[in-house]
C-alpha cells in the first residue's frame, strides 16, 4: 500500500479473521460433530468443541447403510449433463450469433437472455408438468392442426402422445440448464477476439465449421472450462427442481437424499453425528473443486481481472 | 504473443455482467460484432438446440402458467374448466398469500443488504493485500459449493435450542431462543443461513471490482493527503457503484428462490408460518394441497412482480456510472 497504516492494517486483519471463521465455523462444527459416535452425542448432550473418533465409523454408516452412494453418483452424472449442456449448447449458439450475419441475431439473444431473468424455481409447478409429459406440445400441434380430430374422424383413433421424462438423468437435467448464462460470457470473449480471424481462416481455406472447431475452440478453452466447473457446482447444489423431478431414492441426487434423511428422522434426539457425516459426504466434491480450482473458474469467468 | 491474440482487453464496461445490463435496456451503445459468415442452414443447426431447450423448458412453462391462472385445472386430470380472473380474485383476497408477500419483501429486504454490507467488508479487507488474503479469499468462496439445502441440515443443528451453540443461554434463560416455537427466532435462522450462503458470488462481484480501480487514483489521493479511511469512502466506494448495483440486482432475484433449500431443511414454513415465503408456498400448495391452479397463479404473480423488480432496478440503474 501507499503508506504504512497500522489502524486499518489492523482492522482488515481482524475484519478478514473474522470472516473466515463465520465461513469455516458450520463446517467445523459439521466435522466435529460427525467425529462422534451416536451415544457419546446423547450423553454431551449437544454440541462439542474437541474431536471424536468415530468420523471414519459415521462415513462407513454412510458409505454402506445409506442411500447417499448411489445418488452422489446421480448428483455427478446429473451434474456433468447440466454442464455439459450448458456450455455446448451456447458456445454453438454463440457461435451463431457473433460470427454470423442474420436479421434474428438480436431476437434470438434476447430470448436467450430472458431465461436468466426468471430462475427455475419461480416456475417449477408448470415445468413438471411439460417433463411429465414432453409430448404435450405436439399433442396441442396435432389438435391445433385439426390432424387430431381428423385421425379420429378417420381411424376412430385420437393421438394423444405421452413421455414422461420424470426420474430420469435427462429429465432432472435439462431444466436446470436452460439458463443460458453462458451466452454473455461467450460472447463477450468472441467479440474480445481479433476482428480479422475469421477473415483469415477463410483466406485459409477454412469454412465456418472448420474455423469454430479449430481456431475458436482452442482459443475459448479457458471461460469453456471455467463455465463447465461453474455449472457444474450449479447442477450439484440445485435442490427444488430435483426435489420435485425426482420422486425415487434411486433417481434422487444426493442433496435431496439428505434432505430426506434429515426431515424423516423422527427419534427425540436425531443422529445428529450421522447427517453431520451425510452433509459433509454430499459436499465435499464441490467444495473441493471450488478449493483447488479456483482460479480457473475466477479468471475464467472473467469476474477478476488478477 | 498474448498480446496478439488478445488485443481487446476485457475493458471494465464489456464484462459480461455488464452486458447483461446493456442487453436488457438497449440504450448503451452495443459492441460491434464480426457477423461475416452467411448461410441459412448452418446457422439454424447452430441455434437450434438452445431455441429447443429454452423453449420446451422454459418457455412453455412460464406461458403454461399464466395459461392455467385462468382455468380450474382438477389434480390428476380431471380436466379443466375457464374461469377468468377467479383464480387472481382468489389467490389475492387470501391473507395468506399478503403475509407470505409480506415475509419475502421482508426478507429480500434483509437479506441481500446484509449479505451485501458483509461482502463489501470482507473484500475491502482482503483487497488490502495483507499476509494470508490468498487463503482467506479461496475460502470465503467455499460456500458457493455447499447446497442450500445441506448447509441448512447443518445449521439447523447448530442453533438448535437445546443441543446447538445456544444451549447454555437456553439453560440461564429458558426460552430466550428457540427457532423451533419462535417465529422471528426462525425467520433469523434461515437469514444467517442465507447470508452465510450468498457471502461467495457478491465477494467475487466486489473484490474484482475494487481490483480494478487504478492504483495513480489511489497513489493522487494519497499524495493530496487522504488517508486510507478517506479512501474508502472517496474513492473506493463511488467506484464500486455499478458492481454494487449489479449484486443488488442478482441479490434480489436470487433471495427469492434460493431461500427454498433452507426453508425446506430449517423450518419447512414454519413456527406458525413465520417461515412461510411465497416460494414456499407455491411449492406446498402445488405439490402438497394439489392446488394446480392456485400454484400456477402465484406463479404468474411473482413472475410479473420479478419482472417489474428487475426492470425497475434497470431504469434505476441510469445512474450509475459505467465511465472511469
């Protein structure tokens, strides 16, 4: 800094101790918590500040007697399908819209932006709807046409399609990645890019497919998998959609399957220990990301400039 | 060579945040964009699957539910009948749907600010470049990665009345805390948890703000006899402005939705309802009371609401600065 300040060096120092504990104070208190065995928790009553031995014991409980397993595979593969959608589906679309010359550029970026205006929670109750059954749009195409009444007329028989995508990876998956945040980020770096370079692969020989595949895919690998990570942790902390497209333990991701533990536990005094030793196993792989990964996904995103 | 490809730095106006804001009120000037290729088919294959996704996910849902506001739909369908504005007189002569209103204007109001106020400390701190910013910077952010919902399994324990952190001032003054009778008691919980939660994104937001203020304006404040306090208030702070105005606006729309995966671990609504925020309610009245039509008109109100919000924010944001 410029000079020597002792009064505010001081105060950002006990301002940046205190904020890291308020951060690390739930995850400790979880870690100390799920180190204790279910009896030692009843005797002390209540929260302890000193390590048990028994955090190996609780996660065996978890990794052997639970259903967290199985939906913290869910919760991954749902994950990686958010992401990857998410990040495919706009760097095509972006593609499209920077580099190519069309009257329905700004319509259609305005109806992607649109969609991060209005979180997926807000309209939940109708998005179940459309993914228990998928084929209700055709089915309005079909009656709207008059080829409904029509095969009726004809076959004595009325289309009426039905596929629900309730319970399956895809059909937990694709609602959440309909937010297109993606869009701005990548656009702003294929504008950032040098105004000539299509220009140049063209003189090259190159058609637009070839120049997208490689020279705008290598270049755009850093916000690609910085997004990728985002959404990532994204598709794994979302909780109402799952909640509701995911009726069984089977199909659950593992969030909503400790939620479940935590609200079916009925004894007088929970097995507080056991759901410490759940939440901790259901967010370690995110946590651990966001931890080493950080500075891709920071500088990616181009939310920092350092 | 990085200098070759990257000609354009990411100036502060054409983050993506930014653009966000440009895009949606188009009065700021618009950033030229390549447009060289041509060719009808290529492009369609390209827009294509996004235009699929958003709208059979998002749109269709988002006209579904303004489509069933005006009809009687019967759960397990039993078909459905037209009913105009009934459901709208319904839902807003119920006082249930006012205090559920009121509790989350409250706690978009409380929330956002203080998560906001604390981001804004915490990065003033860290900026400072002291010994030990690096890790606490990384994990400040950890809460970005933890679920709403199993942080709130954790801190319902935590302030559990007689096995949490309060149980010894439970034990001098009995009753003095307990989130499990209390309604403010409660509705305090899930703000902590909230704030606990939306601290990450907000801090990313300002401390790469503050990072970008130049160092001659800090060194010309200095040289002009402002000290360190001073700066903060002169300088810093009117610069942050549009970084501040964005996490408010995030902030607000956020608060609404997310406050969901705490609500449904900490409290599920209750004591009393005191918990009860509209999105709440329109999941359990949807999903618990089968009230199709009454969820799905709750719905189209809060979407016009958020809309109006957000649109309200933008026109606001006229005054706000982009120019350094």
């Amino acid at each position: 800094m410029i000079e020597r300040s002792n009064s505010i060096q001081r105060v950002a120092a006990f301002v940046m101790v205190i904020g890291t504990i308020f951060i690390l104070a739930p995850l400790v208190i979880a870690f100390l918590t799920a180190s204790r065995s279910y009896e030692e928790f009843v005797q002390a009553g209540g929260i302890e500040f000193s390590v048990g031995s028994h955090f190996v014991a609780n996660i065996r409980e978890i990794l052997f007697e639970t259903e967290l397993p199985r939906q913290l595979i869910n919760s991954f593969v749902i994950s990686l399908l958010v992401a990857f959608i998410k990040c495919s589906f706009a760097f095509l679309a972006t593609f499209a819209l920077v580099f190519y010359q069309s009257r329905l550029n700004t319509l259609i970026f305005a109806l992607t932006i649109a969609t991060v205006m209005l979180p997926l929670e807000l309209i939940v109750i109708t998005t179940y709807q459309v993914v228990a059954n998928v084929a209700m749009p055709l089915n309005w195409l079909l009656s709207i046409l008059g080829i409904a009444n029509l095969s009726e007329w004809i076959f004595g028989w009325r289309p009426e399609f039905q596929l629900s995508l309730l319970d399956t990876y895809i059909g937990v998956a694709a609602p959440i990645a309909t937010s297109c945040t993606s869009v701005f980020i990548y656009r702003q770096f294929f504008l950032s890019l040098p105004q000539d370079l299509p220009k140049a692969a063209t003189m090259d020989g190159a058609g637009p497919i070839r120049f997208m595949i490689d020279i705008l895919l290598p270049l755009s690998w850093t916000p690609l998998v910085a997004t990728f990570m985002f959404w990532f942790i994204g598709g794994w902390t979302s909780y109402l959609w799952p909640l509701v497209a995911a009726s069984t333990p089977d199909a659950q991701p593992a969030i909503v399957g400790l939620a479940k533990m935590a609200n079916a536990d009925d004894e007088t005094i929970p097995n507080v220990p056991l759901l410490m030793a759940g939440a901790l196993f259901v967010s370690f792989i995110p946590v651990l990301l966001i931890a080493f990964m950080q500075r891709q996904i920071v500088q990616g995103l181009n939310l920092s400039e350092k | 060579m990085q200098a070759l490809l990257y000609p354009k730095t990411y100036s502060f106006r054409r983050r993506p945040e930014n653009i966000l804001a440009a895009c949606l009120l188009p009065r700021r000037e618009s950033v030229v964009a390549q447009n060289f290729y041509k060719g009808r088919w290529s492009y369609t294959a390209f827009v294509a699957p996004i235009l699929l996704l958003i709208g059979m996910f998002f749109y269709i849902p988002v006209f579904l539910s303004f489509f069933w506001s005006f009809f009687l739909e019967r759960p397990f369908g039993g078909g459905s009948e037209f009913v105009g504005f009934q459901n709208y007189a319904r839902i807003l002569g119920d006082p249930e749907f006012w205090s559920a209103m009121r509790r989350t204007l409250l706690f978009m109001v409380i929330a956002p600010g203080l998560a906001i106020g604390v981001s804004l400390v915490l990065a003033l701190a860290v900026n400072r470049g002291l010994r030990g910013s690096h890790a606490a910077r990384n994990i400040i952010i950890w809460p970005k990665a933890v679920a709403g919902a199993s942080i709130g399994v954790v801190f319902v324990f935590i302030f559990d009345p007689f096995l949490g952190v309060f149980q010894s001032i439970n034990a001098i003054f009995p009753g003095l805390w307990n989130p499990r009778v209390d309604g403010t008691d409660a509705f305090i919980t899930i703000v902590i948890a909230q704030i606990w939660n939306g601290i990450p994104f907000n801090f990313i937001i300002l401390l790469s703000g503050l990072q970008t203020i130049p160092d001659t304006l800090t060194k010309a404040a200095a040289m002009d006899g402002a000290g360190p306090w001073r700066r903060i208030v002169d300088i810093e702070l009117p610069l942050l402005t549009p970084q501040l105005f964005l996490t408010f606006v995030l902030e607000f729309v956020g608060t609404i939705v997310e406050a969901f995966g705490l609500i449904d671990t900490m409290t599920q609504g209750g004591p009393g309802g005191a918990t009860n925020l509209l999105i709440y309610k329109i999941y359990s009245d949807g999903f618990k009371a089968y009230d199709l039509s009454g969820a799905a008109t709750q719905t189209a109100i809060l979407t016009i609401f958020v809309t109006v919000m957000v649109l309200l924010q933008f026109r606001l944001e006229k005054h706000v600065k982009y120019e350094r």
